[in-house]
C-alpha cells in the first residue's frame, strides 16, 4: 500500500466511524451523520445525551472542513464519480476473509475511472477523502454511489490508463451493500457513448 492508499483509507474509516466517544456508544451512534446526531440534541431531554450528540456532529463538521481544505466544492459534493461517463467499469472484489484456503467471498467493489487531464493519484485522493467526510457529514450522497456505505475501507491507485479506486469490508452486509451501489454506479455510467462499463466478478 502507497502512501496516498493507505491516507485515503485512514480517512474512509475516520469518517465513519468518528462519533465513537467511549464503547457503550452503539453502532447505529457511530454511524449517525452529524446532521442526525444535531437532530438528535435538539429533541432529548437529556442534557448529557444532548451533549454528546453535540460534540460527535462537531466532530464530523471539523473532520470534513480539514479533509475539504483546498477542494472545489462541485468536488467535495460530487466526489470522484460525479461524472457518470468517467467510469469504465465496476468490478467486484472478492477474498478469503475468514480461512485463508477458503472460498474467496465477495468484499466490496473495485471502480475504475478514465484519466483526465490534470487529474493525479494524489488530487483524486484528496477529493475521494474530502467526499467521505461530506457524506459522513450529511448522511448521504448526491447519486448512487458506494463510496456512500459507511464502515468501509477505502483506497485510490493509479492504473495504466487512470485510476482505480477500491471499496471494501470484510462484514459481508456492508459488503453486500457496497456491491449493490456498485450495481447501481455501473447502470448510471452503462449510458451512450460509454457502453462498455458493466458489472464483472475479480478474484
């Protein structure tokens, strides 16, 4: 793993998993946006409660001003897919995630963009983190998207002919969750002048 792999998946993960303040804290807390944890203040009566939905939102919102500094805003919103016909395909990613001589199970997906000029393995690092953090911020992406399932591992890397960015869990429900906005990114993209992206299983 680069260092720009392993900065863009140290993001993916802080997005999504932010609002831990202590282990009591369930996992639908730690996967609240920080627009659902404000709302969550402002109806409990709870004071300490109040405060601790406060302080996880304050979290995210600081976590997606640092991870945007320096990103258009048509980036932070859109993130790396917001151009359909970028995409050339969509693969998905299967491993051996509980025996190592096991059947390889499907873990995420595998999605593919052309080169655009100007574009670096860096650049689009930093606009796929920044993305995340917005996501994690609002609850949810502007179109299908897998980069919108929380709880995932992410990396970007360079291809002979543009980039490659990769989704992943080894929860076979997230897992199953990034696969199907996969499916639903692949469609988007299937359109014309672009009739080549499609769906396809890797190992």
């Amino acid at each position: 793993m680069n260092a720009i792999q392993g900065f863009v998946g140290t993001i993916a993960v802080t997005a999504s998993i932010t609002a831990v303040g202590c282990a009591s804290q369930s996992d639908a807390f730690r996967q609240m946006s920080a627009a659902d944890h404000e709302r969550a203040a402002s109806s409990t009566a709870d004071a300490a409660q109040a405060q601790e939905h406060l302080e996880a939102a304050n979290r995210l919102r600081n976590e997606e001003r640092v991870a945007c500094d320096g990103v258009p805003d048509a980036d932070r919103v859109g993130g790396p897919f917001a151009q359909p016909l970028s995409v050339t395909n969509v693969d998905v990613i299967r491993d051996r995630v509980l025996l190592p001589k096991g059947l390889p199970q499907p873990v995420g997906v595998a999605v593919y963009i052309k080169a655009e000029p100007g574009m670096t393995q860096q650049w689009l690092g930093r606009i796929t983190a920044c993305h995340l953090a917005h996501v994690a911020t609002i609850g949810h992406a502007e179109r299908p998207s897998p980069l919108s399932v929380a709880n995932t591992q992410v990396a970007v890397s360079s291809t002979s002919v543009g980039f490659r960015i990769t989704i992943t869990s080894k929860d076979s429900g997230t897992a199953r969750a990034v696969i199907d906005k996969g499916e639903e990114l692949a469609a988007n993209a299937h359109a014309p002048g672009n009739p080549g992206v499609g769906l396809a299983l890797s190992q």
